[in-house]
C-alpha cells in the first residue's frame, strides 16, 4: 500500500464515530485495513484513489462517511444491476439511499428527485449520463442542498468505456468546481476513486481527468490466494464446447459463472447445457430489468446452479460462495479479466477460474483472433470518423448545442479530451486548446497485453502484479497454485 499525500487532521471523535457506526450498521467489531483509513480521508473531505480487490469491502468505505454526516454523496456507478444491489442491501437496513436511472418509473423517479432536493437523502446512486441530465443537474446546483463527495465506482470505466460508447465519463472533472460556485464559500466536495483493476495509466487518468487535489493513494496488491488460475488452449471450435462441458462436469454441483462475449452466444450455450440437465440461465443487456433481476436473484439463492452471461453481469452482485468462472471467450481487455474472476471465492474459500483459448496461430480456431482484431477495427474506426469530425465542430461550445447539429460529437470531443486538446470549462461547455500539451494516455494494444497473459510460461499471478503496477511484489511471486506453477 501507498500513500501519496498525506491526510489532513482528522477530529478526535471521527474514526471512533465511523467504528460506532459500522458496528451498529454492519455488526462488524472493526474495520479490515485499509477500510479505516479510506473512510477517515473521505470524511475530511480529502481526495482519494483506492484500489483494491474484487470482494474486499470498498463500497463499506464511502458509505460509512455518507451515513454519518448531514448532506449527500453523489455515488457514480456504470451499471444498473450495481446500483440496485448496493441501493437494496442500504434499504433493507432502513438506511436513506436512492438511486436514479433510466429503467425506474415516473413516480419512483419524481419522489427521488423530490427526497434529494430536500436532503433527505445520504447516498444518491447514478450514472454519469444520469448526474449530467438537465433536470437532475438543476436540482443539484440548488444551495441549499449540501454535497458531502462524489464517489466514482468501478473507476476504471472512466478509460475502459470514455471514449467509446459512454464518453460522458471525461466531463465529469468539471463537476466539482461547478457544484462549488453555488456553494458558500469554504464547502468541500471529496472525490474518491474506486476501482479492483487500475495499471499505473488508469491511475494517471483518474488523477487529471478528475482533477484530483493532491489524492491519497491506496493500492492493495490484487493477489488472491485462493483463486486458482489456468488457461487451457483449444484447437477447434467443438473442441472449446468440449472442453466447457467436462470442467462444469468436474465442478459437480457447485456454483458458478461463464462468460461469453455476445449475446447469441450467452443463449446458445444456455440452451445447450440444459438439454443436459443442468439448471443455468443466460444472461446479458437485452434482457428487460425485471428478468436480469430475476436470474441475479435465481443464482444467488441457489435455484439456478450457473449463469452464462456477457459482462454486463457481475459488477456489484455479491455471492460469496461462487466456486468457478470460465471464459468460454475471453475478453480483449485484461482489466475486464480480472473484474471478471474475481466473482469467484470472494467467500475466501478455494475457487478455481478456467479460460479457454485458441492456439496462438489461432490457424483452426480463429474465433479469438477473429474477435480481438474486431474491437480493435471498430475502435480505430471511431477514431478515425472523431477526428474528421473534429474539423468541423466549433472550437468552443455547448455539448447539447453541438450535440443536435453533428452525429457522434461526444466521441469525438472524448478523444480530443484524452489527447489533451480540449478542456471542459463546466460538465457542458468545452474549449478546444489551440497549443495542447502531448497526449498524457499513450495508447497499448489491449489483445497484446491478454495475449501476454494467456500465452505466459510464467506463473499467471506474477504477470498480473506486472500488468497493474505491482512489479516489486511480482519479483518474488509464485503462487504455487496456477497452471504454470503446478506445470513447473
């Protein structure tokens, strides 16, 4: 763990308060390090990035501040599902949290909004898109209302998906100061960053997008001695089906997940293992709310043994007994990787994750190949239609001006963000820089870097502690658990 600045004095009575409250909320006698220490910095109104591991109780150390103070913090979440989970466990304790999105109703909608404009509220769950629409906005910019912090969770989102199809992450560093001139003078907004997957870059990001003043950093090393990694290369596809279905044989009947990457084929492979008796349900974004609440539900109590899902489902659905992931498909990006198996053993209990993959010349298989080098085209294609449209925007305005007059604008005016040639003057007005500073986030072949991992004769967790900052740590590391230890 480190430290980059340290925190300001924190009164007498405030981590003897944000204990009491745990224990009387929670029923935990204390905190685990470092859930103490990111609550206080919180509570000073001090920025922070925290990183730390699937399961290890982040969201505790944002909602223990909110609770115990007057006045409401802002908890930004990329998906729905999240949101609910977090939102429903602070409901059944009778706890003043909400939270706004598109699939809510008008009522339920109207008396959220009606309980944060007369704050009543201490934690207000939301998506970027949803903080920056107009009506919400307005009601946020009232004086009256105090805003203790803006959380962002699931952090790594803001450069996973900012310049892509969610480019509404790269205005949100213009939302403090704008919160702020309507405020008395003196008030303070924390922002607090939390994420299981940030490699140095990420980290960077987070610091200037958000425009972070001197932020504590806390970073645990994303090691899990009980998950069990293993690759295992598949020559053919029926021979990848195969292989699938005599690992879920050996996992009896234990609980699990398997990921695939497209929807079809989240159904096509539902369909298959329950025509072999199994009880699995698939799972991805084309569902209606009620029925992805209705498998989360299933699988956590038990009455469906596995899920086959995208990675729309995972984030924030807490089961801690989930004993294997496989990735029937894995993804081009190693962050979504570990998200992803870090759904298993979050209990602490063995758990074993299982990725299935085509030989490296991908000559009989070339799915894998096939898939990466698709993201990879579709994303330079976005580029390149951006900065052709680049031309052809005003060098200042307004985002929902610019917006109703060219197609895809808010792409484009993500990537000149992130190359550092446009600011934002408040979370709607830009201003292109006529001398920009050099691009501050170079950009790394995500396939190359999961290539690396999947294909490593070294021990798998070692290249992970690499990948994401960690390389003194990595130096000594052998797991002794994964495929390639075992091998060696």
């Amino acid at each position: 763990m480190s430290t980059a600045a340290k925190s300001n004095p924190t009164p007498p009575d405030g981590l003897a308060r944000l204990r009491k409250a745990f224990q009387s909320i929670w029923g935990y006698s204390d905190f685990r390090a470092p859930q103490g220490e990111i609550a206080q910095a919180i509570l000073n109104g001090q920025d922070i990035i925290t990183v730390m591991p699937t399961g290890s109780g982040k969201s505790i150390c944002f909602q223990l501040p909110a609770l115990i103070q007057d006045g409401v913090t802002l908890v930004v979440s990329p998906l729905v599902a999240l949101m609910e989970n977090q939102v429903q466990e602070l409901k059944e304790k009778r706890l003043p949290a909400a939270a706004l999105h598109s699939e809510m109703g008008k009522r339920e909608r109207s008396h959220t909004l009606q309980r944060l404009a007369q704050n009543h509220l201490r934690l207000l769950y939301l998506s970027p898109e949803t903080l920056l629409s107009r009506p919400v906005w307005e009601i946020l910019n009232q004086p009256q209302i105090k805003i203790n912090a803006l959380v962002l969770d699931e952090a790594h989102c803001l450069t996973q998906w900012g310049d892509s199809f969610r480019p509404t992450y790269r205005r949100l560093g213009a939302v403090r100061s704008a919160l702020l001139a309507n405020r008395p003078k003196g008030s303070k907004i924390a922002i607090a960053a939390f994420t299981a997957t940030a490699d140095p870059t990420t980290q960077k990001a987070l610091h200037t997008v958000l425009q972070l003043q001197k932020p504590k950093i806390i970073r645990l090393n994303p090691y899990r001695s009980n998950l069990r990694l293993a690759v295992r290369v598949v020559w053919t596809p029926k021979g990848r089906q195969q292989a699938l279905a005599k690992f879920v044989q050996r996992q009896g009947k234990r609980s699990g997940l398997i990921y695939a990457r497209t929807r079809r084929g989240t159904e096509d492979l539902a369909k298959w293992f329950a025509a072999k008796g199994y009880r699995v349900k698939a799972y991805h974004g084309g569902l209606s709310a009620t029925r992805r609440r209705q498998i989360e539900s299933e699988w956590i109590e038990g009455d469906c043994q596995f899920v086959i899902c995208t990675s729309a489902f995972g984030m924030g659905i807490n089961k801690p007994d989930c004993r294997f992931v496989a990735h029937y498909e894995v993804p081009s990006l190693i962050s979504e990787y570990v998200q992803e198996v870090g759904r298993g053993g979050r209990d602490g209990r063995p758990a074993v994750a299982l990725s299935l993959v085509s030989e490296p010349t991908g000559l009989l298989s070339p799915e894998d190949k096939q898939r990466w080098k698709f993201f990879e085209q579709k994303a330079q294609q976005l580029q390149q239609s951006a900065r052709q449209l680049v031309k052809q925007i005003p060098s200042s305005g307004n985002i929902d001006d610019i917006r109703s007059q060219f197609k895809n604008c808010d792409q484009a005016i993500a990537l000149l963000h992130r190359d550092g040639q446009l600011q934002w003057k408040d979370p709607f007005n830009y201003q292109i820089q006529t001398h920009h500073r050099r691009r501050t986030e170079p950009a790394i072949s995500a396939a190359a870097v999961m290539q690396r991992y999947l294909f490593t004769k070294r021990c798998r967790w070692q290249v992970l502690l690499e990948e994401f900052g960690f390389a003194q740590e990595a130096k000594s590391m052998r797991c002794g658990q994964c495929d390639r230890c075992r091998k060696g």
